[in-house]
C-alpha cells in the first residue's frame, strides 16, 4: 500500500518536469517520511524584483500546490536579501542592483497572488534577510570556502560571458552561495527551480554536505515561453501574463499564443486531460485554454464573459463595448496620445510597437513617431487594446 502511494506521489510530482536529481533519493525521502509520519520539506524561492506575478512563476507555484496537496511542508521563501543581488543565471549582463525599499515593495504583493494558487493558511513564508543581515563578514566569507573559482567558471552563462570578454561580477559569484545557504537554514528535503537554475540548486546540494545535512532533491521545471514564443516570460521583455491582470487581458493574452505552445501551457498550467486536448480542434483547445487560465485568476463567470466578448470582437470583427476615451486638440503626437492613455507603460513600448507596426488608427497602420491625428478615430494596439480618440 505504501508502494502504490510513493508511485501515486512520484506521478503526480514528475508531470511536466524536466529532470528531477534523483528520482531514487526522492522515492528514499518519500518512504522514510511515509515510515516516519514526517511531510518532506519542499522550498522555492522567488526574488522580488518585480512586483508582479506571471504565469511563468505559476508553473513553479503548481508544483509547490501539487506537493502541498500531498501532504508536505511548502516553504515559499522570498528573497528580500538575494533580490538585492539579482541571479546571474541565464543573464548576458550584470543585473541593475535593487534597494532595499525596491525589493520590500515589490514583495509586499506577493502573498495576496500566491494566494490565488497556493493555500497560504498551510505555507510557511519565509525572508532571506532574517539570516543573512545576521550574519558577520567572516560568516560570509566562509561560505566562499564551499566552492572554487573554476567551478563557477564552468558555468555555461559565465562561459559564455567570458566568450565575449563580457564583465561578470564577484557579487554574481556570491549569489549561487546564498541560495544554497539558504537551503542549509531551511534544512530543505526538495528544492524547485526552473531549468536556469540547476547550478544553484546543485551548488545547495553540496553545500549542505558540507554541513551534515542530507542533500536536497532538486526538481527543475520548464522555462515558460512568454506571448513572444521565444523568450522566457518576463517583464523585462514585455512578453509576461500577470495574474493580477483583468480577466480580458489574460484572456487576450493567451489567445495571442502560438499553437505550437499552447500544448506546453496546458501541461504547465492545467490539470486537463492532456489526450483529449490533443483530440481537440486547434482553435477550441485555445478557447478553452484561455478559458481555463482565466478563470484560475478571475471567477468562472468573468472567465466566460471574456471568452465571450474576446469571440464578438475577433470573431465576429466588432468592436469593445468599453473603449476607453481621449480627448485632444489635435497637435498631440502618435506617442504622447499612447503614454498619456495608459496604452502603454513606457516611451520604449510605443516605439517598439510603432517599428513593429502594431499600431493602427482607423485601421491605418502608423510607423512614425512623428504621426499626429487631425481627426477623430480608433487607435489600436496589438490585437487587444482600443482607444477612441475624440479630436
């Protein structure tokens, strides 16, 4: 019976998974905590350096419910003190460090999201600060100890960093150290990261060797793709769906997926029968996806109410009951009309936006910044956002 339940257990963990190091240890870590009446210890940590939460830290989120739900001690650890840091991993260049004040804002949002995937009356949170601002210089020092120059620069993202003669900081040393330590406080059975990740986690392993602990499990999940289909979802390239979006953004956005990856985000992000997805008709399955994803954040009925007018305006060609107005007297640029209306967060956007003519007033595609509407209209950008403008 134990057996069927760790098979049970290791089932429902290794959906979607890239690689788990190892599988053996963990089936050992499952039956001793079966033997002993004792939930393993499963830790993800998430700097704060944006203050909002897409559905690409989601797919580490679904895991961590996933082991919840099974009965285990969830620690969602927030990096206060490594955000300051920022993770090199994957990185071309060194990070813009962030303050302190920066980083505590950015995390006070956090467990009012989390809350939308995890059940946060059974998680322990936890603040990376609460060790490390203890901690003296020698302390810090001595963690140095626990791995050599040559093996972080046998990391494939430094490698190819040095490749270019690009600069790499001795603080971008210092941040796998503290990741792992971090592991060592939390005494972690499991740690989840993405596939970005494995040099960090590893480096957790080894150093709780080091101080007679049981190496942890590492489990990596895929990198989500953001609605560009080519980079990793992230703010910072303006490609990320946020979960406290509304629910006809998040619709919309998903709908802008390629179908080729829409079956990763139905793996990743939905419990659905992954078969009978397969059996469905392109277009319907990413409905339904959208539908799904939707109403994970939103309620089902908002979820149907955005499937239902994303359907008459790209459908059936009509336009948004709700365009929002903006008012001109006609000498305002292409530009200032987009940054002034909210239709964009930054100068940078409207421009990538205007050189990948994605923008349209009175379905005339605009390029130049320089353009100034001497009429009445609709702007529109992307395929999702509308503005009447009213000279």
């Amino acid at each position: 019976m134990q057996r069927a339940d760790i098979d049970k257990q290791l089932e429902i963990i290794k959906r979607g998974t890239v690689e788990i190091i190892s599988e053996d240890e963990l089936r050992t870590k499952l039956e001793k905590g079966i033997r002993e009446k004792k939930p393993l210890i499963v830790k993800a940590g998430f700097d704060p350096t944006a203050p909002d939460i897409h559905l690409g830290h989601v797919v580490l989120l679904r895991k961590l419910r996933q082991f919840q739900d099974l009965g285990h001690k969830v620690i969602f650890l927030i990096g206060d003190f490594t955000g300051r840091i920022g993770d090199p991993s994957g990185r071309t260049e060194i990070r813009k460090q962030l303050s302190r004040e920066e980083v505590l804002e950015n995390a006070a949002t956090y467990k009012k999201q989390i809350s939308k995937v995890l059940d946060v009356n059974k998680i322990k949170i936890v603040f990376n600060s609460d060790w490390f601002e203890k901690m003296s210089v020698l302390d810090i020092l001595n963690l140095t100890t626990h791995v050599t120059v040559s093996q972080m620069l046998a990391r494939e993202d430094f490698k190819k960093r040095l490749s270019k003669n690009e600069d790499i900081s001795l603080l971008e040393f210092m941040y796998p150290l503290l990741q792992g330590y971090d592991s060592v406080k939390l005494e972690a059975d499991v740690e989840l990261g993405g596939t970005d990740q494995i040099f960090n986690l590893l480096v957790g392993r080894d150093i709780q060797k080091d101080y007679g602990q049981p190496p942890q499990v590492i489990i990596t999940m895929p990198l989500l793709e953001g609605t560009d289909g080519v980079q990793k979802m992230s703010k910072s390239y303006a490609n990320y769906i946020g979960i406290n979006e509304a629910a006809g953004e998040i619709f919309g956005k998903v709908m802008s997926i390629s179908d080729e990856l829409m079956f990763k985000y139905y793996t990743l992000l939905t419990d659905e029968n992954l078969d009978k997805v397969k059996g469905m008709h392109p277009k319907e399955a990413k409905l339904r996806l959208a539908e799904l994803i939707t109403g994970d954040y939103h309620s089902q009925g908002l979820a149907r109410e955005a499937r239902l007018e994303f359907e008459r305006v790209f459908s059936q060609k009509e336009l948004p009951q709700d365009i929002s107005e903006y008012k001109t007297d006609g000498t305002k640029t292409i530009i200032t009309i987009l940054l002034d209306s909210g239709l964009v967060k930054s100068g940078n956007e409207a421009r990538r936006l205007l050189k990948q003519s994605a923008v349209l007033f009175n379905d005339s595609r605009i390029e130049k910044e320089s353009f100034v509407p001497k009429q009445s209209g609709i702007l529109k950008v992307g395929a999702r956002r509308f503005l009447k403008v009213i000279i």
